[in-house]
C-alpha cells in the first residue's frame, strides 16, 4: 500500500517537473525572440512614488511589461529570474536600460523633474560593458546619473557582496544613487547596509500591504524606520494599498511612498494623463 502511494507521489512529482521545464524552456525560447523581433512584445510601464513630506510625486519605478504572443502575458519576477539564469539578463536590461532613458528624456522635455528608478539584477551590476553602455546612453541624452536610482535586491546582493561592492562604490563615484529593493526578505541588516553606498532602502512589500492591521508587520516597520534614521537612510516603503497605511507611514516618518493607493504602474500615454489629474501632481 505504502508503496502504490509513494510511486503516485513519484509520478506527481515528476510531471510538477516537467510541467515546470518545459514552462521555462517556452520561456527562454520566447524571451529569446522577443528579444530579437521587433513586434513591441516589451513595453515599460511606471509607477509613481510620492514624497510624504509634500505628498507630492518626486519618483518613478520602471517596470518591464512582457505581452508574448505564444504565452499571453508573463510576470515579471517569472522571466527575470529565468533570463538571469539562460544568460538573458543582459540582453533585457540593455532593452530596459534604452527604453527608461529615453523616456526619462522625454520626462525631462516636459518639464518633470522626478526621478526615474531602474532595476537591476546582481548580474548587471557585474557587468563593466552593460554599466558604461548606460553612462553612454545618459551622456547621449545630456542627462546626468542622478536623475536615476538604481535599484537592487537586498538577497541578491548579500549572495554575492565582495564583487558586487566594487562596482557599486564605482558607480557611485560616477553620481549614481543606489536604493536596496525588497528590504526585510534578505538577511542583511542595517549594520550591514552602514557599509555599502546605499542611502535608500525599500521595505518590502510584504510588510506593507496589510500595515494598517497587522501589529507585527507594524512593530516590523517602526523598528526599520528607527533604526534607519539612526543610520541616516532614506526608507521607500512600497505596496501601499490604502490610505490607513499611508498616513502610519508618514506619521512615523518613512520618506517614501509607492503603491496601488497612490497608482498601478502605468503606461507612458495613461501616465502623462494621471499626472494632469492627480492631488499627487508635481
Ligand atoms: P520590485 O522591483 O520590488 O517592484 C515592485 C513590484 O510591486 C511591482 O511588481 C509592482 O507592480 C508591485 N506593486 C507596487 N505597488 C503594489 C501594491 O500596492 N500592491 C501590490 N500587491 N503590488 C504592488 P511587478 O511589476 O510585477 O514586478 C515584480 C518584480 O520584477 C520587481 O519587483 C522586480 O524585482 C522585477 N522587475 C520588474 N521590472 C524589472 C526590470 O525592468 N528589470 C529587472 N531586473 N527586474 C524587474
Ligand atoms: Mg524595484
Ligand atoms: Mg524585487
Ligand atoms: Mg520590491
């Protein structure tokens, strides 16, 4: 009996397997074509950040949209890790990297002058040929380094520090900001931020979305928000769904807010409209 039942296990097993091989071979073999045609299957949407102090927008996050014509539409945080891994990465954040400045010129054009915030996966921030590629791109444009934020994830960058370091304070000699994205997940601490050229953490979502009625997660944010003041960083909360969350969160002094209360990330013509309309307008 014993047996039947772990062989079916064995068989469920490997069918989640392959299900899930064969969903990430369709996904490099797309992304791959994606990549190479010219069929708009990429896009970059925005969302904005506001700054709590003037309750007005002072950012906006880049986010990479992927419409595929085989797959439907695939999430973000599913391809990225798979591009990373098939030796992707660098071909899509080349397309990100192009696509953000030029808007950010565009941003500039029009008069705004918030910030645009990229990000970026560890394997990019090794990457010498990718980094001057976007200084080049900045200069191209006439735009200096600090109309952008960099924004890396707390665990990848703990995984691989020593290398990830240098190029980090190179680049900050160079003007760029770097902000640590989906702070809380990692195991770094602050201490440990204290040493990089870091000024802005973003608390992870997770905290945040039921902020208003989870005493943990608010015992959770108010240790980070004290313990970054202590060590001067500017803290960005993100997925701030409701007005309760964001009124905690300035009372207790985060510097930053994102999320669906404030707007869903937006395409470029719906962005320019909200920006018209909106009590969060510049
Ligand atoms: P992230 O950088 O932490 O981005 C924030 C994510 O939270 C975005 O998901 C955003 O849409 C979502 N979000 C914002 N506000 C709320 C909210 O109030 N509620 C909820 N439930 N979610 C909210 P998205 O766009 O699906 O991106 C997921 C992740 O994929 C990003 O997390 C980032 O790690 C990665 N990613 C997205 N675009 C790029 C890119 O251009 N390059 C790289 N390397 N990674 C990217
Ligand atoms: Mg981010
Ligand atoms: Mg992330
Ligand atoms: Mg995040």
């Amino acid at each position: 009996d014993e047996a039947i039942h772990s062989d079916k296990w064995c068989v469920r097993y490997r069918a989640e397997l392959e299900d899930k091989y064969n969903r990430r071979l369709a996904i490099t073999t797309e992304l791959k074509r994606a990549l190479a045609s010219q069929q708009n299957e990429l896009s970059m949407v925005y969302q904005p950040k506001i700054d709590l102090v003037t309750m007005k927008v002072c950012s906006m996050e880049a986010l990479i949209r992927w419409n595929s014509s085989a797959l439907g539409f695939v999430p973000p945080d599913e391809f990225i890790t798979i591009a990373e891994q098939a030796g992707l990465i660098e071909q899509v954040t080349s397309w990100v990297m192009k696509q953000t400045i030029s808007d950010l010129a565009y941003f500039r054009e029009k008069g705004y002058d918030f910030t645009v915030a990229m990000n970026l996966s560890t394997q990019d921030i090794q990457n010498k040929v990718l980094l001057s590629n976007l200084v080049s791109l900045l200069t191209e444009k006439g735009l200096s380094p600090d109309a952008l934020e960099l924004e890396i994830t707390e665990s990848d960058l703990v995984a691989d520090a020593s290398l990830a370091i240098e190029n980090l304070n190179e680049l900050t000699a160079r003007g760029f900001h770097f902000a640590i994205d989906d702070f809380g997940t990692g195991y770094s601490s602050l201490a440990y931020l204290k040493n990089l050229p870091v000024k802005t953490i973003k608390i992870d979502k997770s905290f945040i979305l039921s902020l208003a009625s989870d005493e943990n997660d608010q015992q959770i944010v108010h240790t980070v928000l004290s313990l970054a003041a202590v060590f001067n960083l500017k803290v960005v909360a993100e997925g701030v769904e409701d007005l309760a969350s964001l009124t905690i969160l300035k009372d207790w002094g985060c510097d930053v807010a994102q999320g669906y209360y404030i707007s869903r990330p937006l395409k470029l013509a719906d962005l320019e409209e909200w920006l018209q309309n909106t009590p969060f307008g510049e």
